[in-house]
C-alpha cells in the first residue's frame, strides 16, 4: 500500500510513474518485466509501493517502456519559473 514513506522522483511517488509507464506503453506486468529482464514480483511491488527497485533497475524498466529519464541542465531556465525577458524594451 502507497504511503507518505514511498520513494518519490521529482515528487511524483515512484510507484505511480512505473505504473504509469506500464500503461502508456500498453504492457502488462509480466511484458514489461520480460523487456526489463526482471521478475513480474519486482514490478508488482513497485507498483504497490511496498519496494523500490535500484536505479539501474529503474533504467531497465524505464528503457523497456521506450522512455529516458530526463534531466534539466543546469543552465536551462526551469519550468514555472519565468523571469522577464530584459532583451525586449
């Protein structure tokens, strides 16, 4: 069961983002363990909160589903936080 304890990346608890992933890529839990090369046991779990796989296995699945993590360079202006544009006058 899901709790304030679970794992979370980028606040979104990580066993919401592995569902999802699953979904979207219309696998059940069995496929997308198949194409991550890891028990339907690990994916089940996760799924359910009670354990969060390492990142490397995180990777695997993620890669399965056909989706990269992504992070944002450090020089790129994060989302949400629009400044004035100062070229424009």
């Amino acid at each position: 069961m899901a709790n304030d304890e679970e794992s979370k990346l980028g606040g979104y608890r990580l066993s919401e983002i592995v569902r999802r992933v699953r979904r979207t890529a219309d696998f059940s839990q069995r496929e997308l363990a198949r194409w991550a090369k890891v028990s339907p046991a690990c994916i089940g779990a996760t799924e359910a909160g009670r354990s969060a796989p390492s990142l490397a296995v995180l990777q695997r699945i993620l890669n399965a589903a056909n989706y990269r993590p992504f992070e944002w360079p450090p020089h790129w202006r994060r989302p949400g936080r629009l400044q004035p544009d100062t070229d424009s006058a």
